[in-house]
C-alpha cells in the first residue's frame, strides 16, 4: 500500500475526513476530490507558517499558557494588518 493511501487510512482510523491529494497516475482514485477542504488546509497550513516566522512563538519564549496565547493573537494581528494595508 503507497504512504499516501496508509496516511489516507490512519486518518479515517481515527475519525478524520482525509484532505489528501490523489496521484494523476494512481489507480482506483475516486472521481470526487474535496477541492474547497483542500484549499482550506492549504490556507490554514500557510497561515500557521507565517505566524512561526516570529522568534518568539517558535522558540516558545512565553512559558505560560497565557501569555503564549497573547503573544500568537498579537501575531496574528499584525498579519492581519499586514495583509489588510497590501490589499
């Protein structure tokens, strides 16, 4: 079985819906792909990769729980605004 098709499996195991893409060339791959979920864990993967950019959330220099969670919700403000003025 190809990792993809055992990753697609795992996450059935455990209750997810799987958001995994099919190769062009792979046989028996059903004609329906979820296109929007995709998209969607594209944008949240992308999203979480801009906020590790900042030193501070990467290296966990918050060790309380809450100040950690102020300092990701003020990243994630300032991607807010950053994409807000470029748009």
């Amino acid at each position: 079985m190809p990792a993809s098709k055992a990753n697609r499996q795992a996450a059935r195991d455990r209750g997810a819906i799987p958001i995994i893409p099919h190769k062009a060339n792979e046989k028996g791959k059903p004609r329906f792909f979820a296109k929007a979920l995709y998209k969607g864990r594209a944008r949240i993967e992308q999203a979480v990769g801009k906020i590790k950019r900042f030193k501070r959330v990467t290296l966990r220099c918050e060790k309380t729980k809450w100040n950690f969670a102020s300092i990701v919700a003020l990243v994630a403000g300032f991607i807010l605004l950053k994409s807000a003025h470029t748009a």
